[in-house]
C-alpha cells in the first residue's frame, strides 16, 4: 500500500479480485482470488477495509515473523507489518496508542503463540459495538490434521507463531474461538493473513471466485449474532488473505 492510497475506494469487491486476477495472470501466477462470506451478500457492493460510517475507537493487531535464526527464515514480514502500521496511522486514522505490533526483531514483543492469541483477546475484550478492529498477520501458514472432524479436506490451517516447535502453531480453530466468534456484536473486524496455506482459515460457508459470478455454500457458520464475515483471498507468491468482518448489531 502506497502513502498516496486513499483509505477507501470506489472499487466493488468484484473488480478488486478481477483486477487481483489480472495482476497475477500477468505475472504467471494460476491461483484465483476468492472472497467468501458467512452470509449471501452483494459482491458488486462498494469494496473497503475501514467502513465510511465507522466513528468509534479504531484497534489493530499487528503480526510480523521472520524466524530469525530458525529454518525457514523470512525476510521482509517485518517491514510488512511496520508497512501496514505506517498505512493504518496515516492512511485510515488509527491511534499508535491502540495499535499492537508483535515482531521477533528484539524490539517488540515476540510472536509467541501465547503472545499471539493473547493479543487477539485483547482486542476482542477492548471493543465495542462501533468499534472498528484490525489484524495483519505476515509469516508462514501451514496445514495440519484436523483434530475435530470439522474440515471436508481433513485439515486444518495454521499460522505458524515463532515458538512453533515448542508451543505448536495456531489452527484456524484457535482463531475463531479468540478472534471471530466472540468478538462484539456491532464492531467491524478487517484482517489480513499474508501467508501459505490460508485460503480457509475462517471456513465461511459462501464462496465467490474470480472466474465465478455466484456464492457456493461450504459449511455452517456463526458467530455472535449471526454477524456478516467477509473474506477477499489476494494470492501472489504466498497468499494474502483480507478477512473483513462486519459485525451487525
């Protein structure tokens, strides 16, 4: 995201991931961009990330691993997340007092996964119904057994916190019961997950696909009110994952 982007924009969420699928066709890339949903919805609806009528207090939940030292050390997730917090400040009007950034860089606090999932119900404890809440999550994703015979594929998806060898890492069961089922009725949740393997981490039942023009159900899903979830799935040489939930009073 560039300083110069406005915050909002007049794209529907049909021609955010028809452009996505443009940018990646001409890159060579075979993925296909989705949006899912809990609920049918209008995806030639005006596209955001911060909705325009939100006046309460903005949170965000930052998430930057580079498994310093670690087998499988990435580069650039911390400028990633200190990216996304520069965006959010000067682009979308959060307060840096209400923003929590997490990073393995001896300077922040460390991406544990006690740390991370901590942070998560923080966020859900501080928020209100006109609250607006924001995640960014930049490392590695994984798959691993399902454990609760809740996944048609047979597996969960993670994120893989720092301390994942020792603590193990964070399935998308984790993230629903600390993040999105409890979160607020009336607080709009916008996250984005820029790793592997997260194209189901909140397995929202209606999907639309780039090259579709409908919804597919999946499997039933809710959350504290029968809230609207909104997932656009921007895929490049990992998979970046806009998780916008709107939690309907």
């Amino acid at each position: 995201m560039h300083h110069h982007e406005k915050a909002s924009t007049a794209m529907t969420f049909v021609e955010v991931l028809a452009s996505m699928r443009r940018i990646l066709s001409a890159e060579k890339y075979s993925q296909i961009p989705q949006l899912t949903s809990s609920q049918p919805m209008n995806v030639r609806e005006p596209f955001y990330v911060v909705p325009p009528d939100c006046h309460g207090t903005k949170r965000a939940v930052l998430i930057g691993i580079n498994y310093t030292g670690q087998t499988g050390e990435l580069t650039g997730c911390h400028y990633d997340c200190l990216n996304m917090k520069d965006y959010l400040v000067n682009m979308c009007g959060f307060d840096k007092k209400n923003i929590t950034v997490l990073m393995d860089d001896g300077k922040y606090g460390m991406p544990t996964r006690d740390n991370i999932l901590q942070a998560y119900q923080n966020l859900v404890a501080a928020s209100q119904s006109g609250d607006a809440a924001f995640c960014h999550y930049s490392g590695h994703g994984g798959r691993v057994r399902d454990d609760g015979d809740d996944e048609t594929d047979g597996y969960d998806e993670t994120l893989v916190p720092v301390d994942y060898s020792s603590a193990g890492q964070i399935r998308d069961d984790d993230l629903y019961t600390n993040l999105v089922g409890t979160m607020p009725s009336g607080v709009t949740l916008v996250s984005i997950m820029d790793c592997c393997h997260s194209a189901t981490v909140l397995d929202l039942p209606y999907k639309y696909r780039a090259n579709t023009t409908g919804e597919h159900e999946l499997n039933p899903f809710s959350t504290n009110g029968g809230n609207l979830i909104i997932t656009v799935f921007i895929i490049v040489s990992v998979i970046v994952v806009i998780l916008v939930a709107v939690f309907q009073v």
